[in-house]
C-alpha cells in the first residue's frame, strides 16, 4: 500500500521508516556509491530530510519499505537549486505549484509495480494539491524506469554522458497520465483514492 507521510509523522511508524533509511543507504551508498552520509545506526539521511519532507512509500504487507521517494516545495532549499543550478543554466525553479522530487529508492527485490504505484503517488499528490509540475534530477539508469511507467519528465538539461549523465527535468501534473499509472501499479481508482483520503482526510471528486 503507499503511504503519505510527513517527517514529523514517521515516529508513528518506526520500522516502516528504519527500513526506508537503511534502505536508502543500501542503494545510494553501497551500490551506487554516491557520496552521501550513513550515520551508526546505517541511515542514509541528509539536511533536507530535516524539513519536514513529504515522504511516498510503499509499505509492504509486513509493514517494512518497499519504495520510496521524497517531495518538497521548490519556494524553500531544495537540491536542484542548491546543488544542481548548472542543469537549468544558473535559472532557479521556484514556485508554490512546483514541488521537487527526490531519494528515488527501491528495497532489494522489489516489484516492478513498486516504481509505478511511486511515481503513482507523484501525480495523485500533484492533482490534490494544484501542482503544475513536479521537478526532479536523475541519473541516466532512470530513464528506463520512466519509460516503463509511462510518464516521463521533459528535460530541462544534462551533464556527463553515459551512465555518468544526470538530467534534471519536469513532470506535468495532468489527470490525462492517471489512467495510464494507475494501470502500470496495478492499483485501482478507488483504492489510490482511498489512499489519499486516508492520508489527507479528504478525497478529490472523480473525473
């Protein structure tokens, strides 16, 4: 099931968020080998994370992570204008109906509908909450996940080439794509909707 989840609210449910950390450090320190922070207890955390994220995860039946990703608005710091502007020639994105996302992970072994229920959980997020876009840097290994779901961003800009090439591109949140995700997670319409209204307290009115 996916889960929308604020920072504050991850004490509620401590082993979903353990294993979404150890996770995260699993595939971003050990097997990819980005050089970001593990702490002792083998989290991989950083500063935004200290910002009262919003997390989608994908909480498996036994409670633990199954995936994950992390959305924040674009109006505060965020890593594509902190760390990234060379992807949007030195142009800041920065906008109340643009949020970024980030921390794409996926536990070991997980499902390929994983990927789909994610960038599921994106779009829903961005039609409850009036976003135009969602923006979002990624690595090249990516862009097959992208294309698999069947929304993929348009591309702002890229550096490297190869494996080593990363791109930071948009999203548009647009009903047109729901269909579409909601086929590839293997979800249905009124559990999706479910999901959100059990996150959010209310539920859009279907299309």
């Amino acid at each position: 099931m996916l889960r929308y989840l604020y920072a504050d609210q991850l004490t509620n449910f401590p082993r979903l968020a353990e294993t979404m950390f150890k996770d995260r450090a699993e595939q971003f320190h050990t097997r990819l080998g980005w050089e970001v922070e593990v702490d002792d207890a083998g989290y991989e955390c950083d500063s935004y994370d200290e910002m009262n994220p919003m997390y989608i995860i994908w909480e498996k039946p036994d409670g633990t992570h199954g995936g994950s990703l992390r959305l924040l608005p674009t109006t505060g710091d965020h890593m594509l204008a902190d760390h990234f502007l060379n992807l949007t020639d030195g142009v800041r994105i920065e906008s109340p109906l643009i949020w970024e996302c980030t921390r794409f992970c996926l536990a070991p072994g997980a499902e390929a509908t994983v990927s789909s229920a994610l960038m599921l959980g994106v779009l829903e997020v961005g039609l409850h909450s009036g976003l135009t876009h969602v923006a979002g840097v990624f690595d090249a290994r990516m862009i097959r996940v992208y294309a698999r779901v069947g929304w993929g961003p348009t591309i702002l800009g890229s550096d490297g080439t190869g494996r080593e090439a990363i791109s930071a591109g948009l999203w548009p949140c647009e009903e047109s794509y729901r269909a579409r995700l909601l086929g590839r997670a293997g979800v249905s319409d009124e559990l999706s909707r479910h999901w959100m209204s059990r996150s959010f307290g209310m539920q859009r009115a279907a299309a």
